[in-house]
C-alpha cells in the first residue's frame, strides 16, 4: 500500500510539471460574428463551447487592422511603430532582424512547433499553398494545404468585376466535403501534428484562410443562412455627416461600394458561411485533443488577425478602420487550470499582450532580446473581474489619394467608456465616441465638444501619444499595399 501511494504521488508530479501544450488558432478576417460575442445571426456552436470552458475576452483590439502588421506585431510582441510594419509588403526582419517571436520563443525552451496555414502574412488566395510571407526561424516545419477553393477560383462570383477577389466582394457556395477545401486540410493536419508530438511539449499553430475574401465555403454552410433572414446594419440617415474623411479606408470610399443592397445582402450570408465552416473546423480540432487525452494539458488560443466591417456606418465593408468593428476581434484563451474559466472578460486588453501571457502560462523565462509591448493576461484568467486599467492602441495608415493629399496615420485609443481617434495627429480629423452611451459609434462628440469632451479629448490625446506618435514612417511604405 505504501509503495502504491508512492506511485499515486509520483504520477500526480510528473503530470503537474509536465510542460503545457499550446494550439495556436488564427481566423483570418474574422470580427466578432459569433454567437459567444452575442451575434444572433452566426451559427458557431464549437467556437461558443471553447468560449464556455475558457476565458472570453469581450475587449481585445489589434494594433493594425490590416493582416501583415496585425500579425508581426502580435507574433513579435511589439507595436507597429517598433516594428516599422505598416503595409503587406514590409517584413518585421528588415528593422528588428534579431527579434524572438513568440513561436520562436517556445522553439528555444523545448517545444515541437509547427505551423499549418496562415499565421504570417498571405496573398489570399494567390498564395495559398505556399509559405506566404513567413518567418523561418519561427518553425521547426510548415506545412501549407492547399484545397479545392484555389483550383475552384474561376467559378467564385465577383460583385466587382474590376477587384480581384482578393478584395472583392465575392463568394462561392462549394461542391465536396469539408477536408476537400484549405481550411479543411488546415483542420485536418493539425490533428495529425497532436497525434504525433502527444508526447512531448508541443506548440501547434493553426491558421485558417477564411473567411477573408473570396467568401469559399461547402454548401451546406450557406443553407444555414437562408437569404431572406439576411439583414444590413442600422445606421441613422446622417450617420457619416460628423466623421472625417480619413475614417473612411481608401478602398471602400462610398457605401456598399455601390452594389444594391441584394448583392450586399448575398456577401453577407458568405461571410456568415464561412465562418460557420471554420466553426466547424475548430471543433474537428476541439475533439481531437479531447480524442487524444490531450485536453487537460494544452493552452488554446483562438484569435482573428482583426476585425471585419459588414456594412456598418451605411455601408462599410472588410477592414482598415479604426471604428469599434475594425479594432475589435475575437480573443478566447482557455488554459485548463484557470480559475476564471468559463467567465467573460470586459477589460481592455490588445494583441500584444498575448506573447507576455503565454510565456506565463508556460512557465517559460521571458525573452531577452526585446521588451514586451503587452503585459499578461494571467491574472483575468485567474480572475476575470481583476483590476486592470487598460487600454488599447490601435493606427492605421492612409495612402494619398483624390481624397486625402498626403499620406496620413490615424491613431486611436480605447478605454473602458471612450474611444478618441485622430488623422494627421487631428489635422485631417479627430473623432470621440463614448461607449456608455453610443456603443456604434454614431455620435462624434469631437465635431462640437462640450466641455466634458474637451477634457476627456486633452487627457487621451496625451496618453495616445504617450504609445502611438502618429507621425509618418521614415521607412519604405507601398501605397497600393496599405
């Protein structure tokens, strides 16, 4: 009996210092069109479950709404102005050639780490089957699927016929099954990965394709959404009367980009779709931990690159913005011995604070060779409800245009109850919203302040620029990239 207790003991120690796993999800273009953010529409069982035994964070905003500096600033931990990425051309290697990403991070403390998908950068869907614009030393193997969706292309719909569907409104309801597609394959690999590393520390990333655009998904996912029960959002008549021109991204400068409203109506159910099909894919990859006994064990994180614009403020469309619905994106991290889990999180939180919390979470020493942006979540996983005074800093950049005559940054910070954006550091345009009252952001108050918004408008101002200059980068930009 006393050698059995011996045993019991040593088995119970081995397991709590077993090192954690981590799968690592991406969605690529993803806003926060799920059911577990109080989307009505979405149908995302799997998603909302992972929201249900983690911790969901209701506030985390990207600190770029465009893909390649969105992504390099949270795989780096840096902001956009550390890492002179503003554009889908630039590499955070060209200023930062000696920084630890976060895979890289867990590649150096023993972990097998993988990527399959999209993680950095991609042409979608030119690239797809390819590295994309990757970072070598943050994998010890890559593996990129490539589905039916890229030999399917010529039967993708075009709303805009001078677009390429890359950023276009376009769609394509699919034959064949799930695994046939990217995303599929995506799903499909990753579990593979957890079946061979079971074993061993293992970091997993995941990346899904859609749903940026072409909107490619099975059938069956666009019949979840029958047309009819389509609905375009709610703006007031004078919605776009108080915001500057610069608020508007410069490849969407006119509502709906003149499409009628079925049209809009149709590139809606899309997008539903596909994010209904990486739903499901999430939960093929949910199961098979579970199927492996790997559950208990592993961190998952599931993340969008940044939010998504589906015709909010009378008709704005995909990303670039700096409004509520282009900052804010979907962020869930369920670590099996949290105390929170199951909670919801209203605390401001950003992007960058992922890397400080998994290196926590992991128990792993942080990097040396540059200082974290972010800091960890860990203490609302333990307690969602914790103090936390935060607030997120989100830019963007503009090209020159017939619109705007230089190119110009906007920046915005968001607190707890205000959001204060401003373009050419205000002189294209200041914007301030307050949240306890005008959640959509309907009602600029920095067009005519009263004295309230004065002061809150002199007091974010400071602290914005404390983090975010707003001037315009030294560095090569690519206009037509932005």
């Amino acid at each position: 009996m006393f050698r059995s207790l011996i045993f019991c003991c040593f088995v119970i120690l081995n397991v709590s210092a077993k090192k954690p796993n981590v799968l690592f999800i991406a969605v690529d273009d993803l806003a926060a069109s799920l059911g577990c953010y109080g989307d009505l529409v979405a149908k995302t069982p799997h998603i909302d479950q992972l929201s249900g035994k983690g911790v969901r964070f209701d506030r985390a905003y990207n600190q770029i709404p465009l893909c390649n500096p969105s992504r390099a600033s949270l795989m780096t931990g840096l902001r956009p102005d550390e890492i002179k990425v503003y554009d889908l051309d630039r590499h955070f290697r060209e200023e930062v050639p000696e920084v630890v990403t976060l895979s890289q991070h867990f590649i150096n403390h023993g972990y097998a780490t993988t990527r399959v998908g999209k993680i950095y950068h991609y042409n979608v869907p030119a690239s797809i089957g390819t590295d994309g614009f990757d970072d070598a030393p943050s994998w010890q193997k890559t593996i990129n699927p490539k589905g039916r969706d890229k030999t399917d292309e010529a039967l993708v719909f075009n709303a805009e016929p001078h677009r390429k569907i890359s950023g276009a409104l376009s769609w394509l309801a699919a034959d064949g099954t799930d695994e046939e597609q990217t995303d599929g394959m995506v799903a499909t690999e990753a579990i593979k990965l957890m079946k061979k590393h079971k074993d061993e520390p293992f970091f997993i990333a995941a990346g899904f394709f859609r749903p940026h655009t072409p909107f490619v998904a099975p059938k069956k996912y666009f019949d979840l959404y029958p047309l009819e029960e389509m609905r375009l959002p709610f703006a007031p008549a004078d919605d776009r009367s108080d915001i500057p021109t610069a608020a508007f991204a410069h490849n969407n400068p006119v509502p709906n980009y003149s499409l009628d409203e079925m049209t809009c109506l149709k590139a809606l159910r899309a997008y539903y779709a596909c994010v209904s099909f990486v739903d499901a894919q999430v939960g093929r990859m949910l199961k098979a931990l579970d199927d492996q006994g790997l559950a208990d064990n592993t961190i998952v994180v599931f993340w969008s690159d940044h939010g998504y614009h589906l015709g909010e403020h009378q008709g704005i469309w995909q990303k670039r913005t700096l409004f509520e619905e282009g900052a804010l994106a979907p962020l869930i991290i369920y670590d099996p011995r949290a105390k929170g889990n199951g909670q919801a999180c209203t605390r401001i939180v950003e992007f960058v604070d992922v890397y400080p919390t998994l290196v926590e979470l992991a128990k792993l020493p942080a990097p040396t060779s540059q200082k974290l942006a972010g800091r960890s979540l860990a203490p609302l996983l333990k307690n969602p409800l914790a103090e936390w005074n935060g607030e997120a800093i989100t830019q963007v950049l503009r090209p020159a245009d017939d619109r705007l005559k230089e190119l110009t940054m906007g920046c915005s910070i968001r607190t707890h109850r205000w959001r204060y954006t401003e373009w050419a550091e205000g002189k294209s345009g200041v914007e301030l919203y307050d949240h306890s009252s005008d959640p959509n952001e309907f009602h600029n108050l920095a067009l005519k302040p009263d004295e309230q918004a004065k002061a809150v408008i002199k007091k974010l101002r400071a602290r914005l620029h404390k983090k975010a200059s707003g001037k315009i980068p030294t560095v090569p930009v690519n206009p037509a990239r932005l």
